[in-house]
C-alpha cells in the first residue's frame, strides 16, 4: 500500500488572499532555540488556510460544527472525477463537464452512488499557492447550476483542488468574496456531511481509492485537515 499526501504544507503568511484583515497562518514564538534550546510557538491563522474542512456551520447556524462531525464520514471510498480539461485559468465548471467526468468513470465501469466522497480534480495547485490572490482569482470554479448537478447526486462529502466558489455575478477577485453570495457553498454545504477546499496531488490517485481527512477536533466551523490517500499497488 502506497500513502498519497492530498494536503497542502501552509506557511507563515500575514493576511488571507479572500480576507486582508485575517491573519493566514503567523507564527508567534514563544521560545526560541538561542534562548532554551528548544522552541515553542503560538499560531493566530484563519481557520480556512491551506486544506480544510468546511462544516455545515459555516453558513447554517443550526447544523453542526467541525466538533460534531461524524467520524464515519472522515474514511473511506472517494471517487475522483476528472476535470482537468476545465483546471485553466478562469474556467467554469458547468453541469456537462460534471456529465462528461462521470462518463469517463462510467468507461472504468465505476458509478456514483448515493453517500459516495466525490474529488473534482483539475490539478489547478500545480505551480500555485493558495497565499497567492491568483490562486482564487484565476482558479477554475463551479457554476451554481454544477453545483446543485453535485448535490443531486447525494454525496457524503465534495472536495475540490480549486476555488470552487463562484464569480461572474457579485465578485470577480479574492478580496471580494466576503461581500458576494456566495452561491455554490449555500447549494453544497446544507446537503452534505462537509467538503474538503485545497487538496492537491488529485493525480497521484487513482479514480476510485481509499481516503481518511481528519480535521482537527475544534468547535469551530472549519478547521484544517490532514487528507490522505492509501492506494492498493
């Protein structure tokens, strides 16, 4: 068995491309290795850095936080279907690009079934960096319509290697975001378990194969995860 790393490594950066007024990941130390020979740190960061969880909670009071997950839903078989054909610049994902990947695992006599994990893989991290405003303004994205394609399908879980929130209609850039409807994550989030945002290294897996994504156990609405792939060889 073969482990594939499907996380992002964050690194200290002072503000989030989408929020300039949260701090992405900043390291604080508190013990140095000149003065203790040791080293300790403290981190303020938004809960939203690198690859995370986003719990029903993060739009939807009354759904349950990152704390309250069920642990079932954290392991077990992913689909990934491939959309690289959409991961260029500014590309939008649209219910018949959906339809074409899930020919292309039809052709692997593989079918999406109720209660599935589905990966959208259009391998967009290669040679970006989620702390990079590019990532989010010229990352592929779904339309709300691709999104509400997904949901019907009755996932547990969606993750995505790209941006997949919407622009077009109320924001077009990272430092928008927050002002915008944000349409494909009020679709998503109230019908699935969670999602998972900024996994990488979708092509070093297979279409179908193995996956554990633990997030930390914060009562919070996200909290970054550690996404692993264990592929049979």
């Amino acid at each position: 068995m073969r482990l594939v790393d499907l996380s992002m490594t964050v690194e200290e950066c002072d503000s989030a491309p989408f929020a300039k007024d949260e701090y992405y990941f900043k390291i604080k130390p508190i013990v140095r290795w000149e003065e203790r020979g040791f080293v300790s740190n403290c981190v303020e960061m938004t809960v939203h850095a690198g690859t995370h969880i986003d719990s029903p909670h993060h739009f939807f009071r009354d759904r349950p936080g990152i704390e309250a997950l069920p642990l079932e839903a954290m392991i077990g078989d992913a689909l990934v279907l491939d959309l690289t054909f959409k991961g260029t610049p500014k590309a939008r994902i649209t219910p018949e690009d959906l339809e074409r990947a899930e020919q292309a695992l039809a052709a692997e006599s593989i079918r999406i079934t109720p209660g599935a994990i589905l990966l959208l893989r259009t391998d967009w991290p290669r040679g970006h960096v989620t702390t990079d405003p590019k990532w989010w303004d010229e990352s592929p994205c779904l339309t709300k319509a691709a999104a509400e394609w997904l949901v019907a399908r009755r996932p547990s879980v969606l993750g995505f290697d790209f941006a997949q929130e919407e622009k077009g209609a109320d924001y077009e850039k990272a430092g928008e975001i927050l002002t915008s409807g944000m349409r494909v994550h009020r679709t998503i989030l109230p019908r699935v378990v969670f999602q998972i945002e900024n996994l990488t290294n979708l092509d070093q897996i297979p279409s179908r194969v193995k996956v554990i994504a633990l997030p930390a156990k914060w009562k919070t609405e996200s909290a970054p995860a550690r996404v692993v792939a264990l592929v049979e060889e």
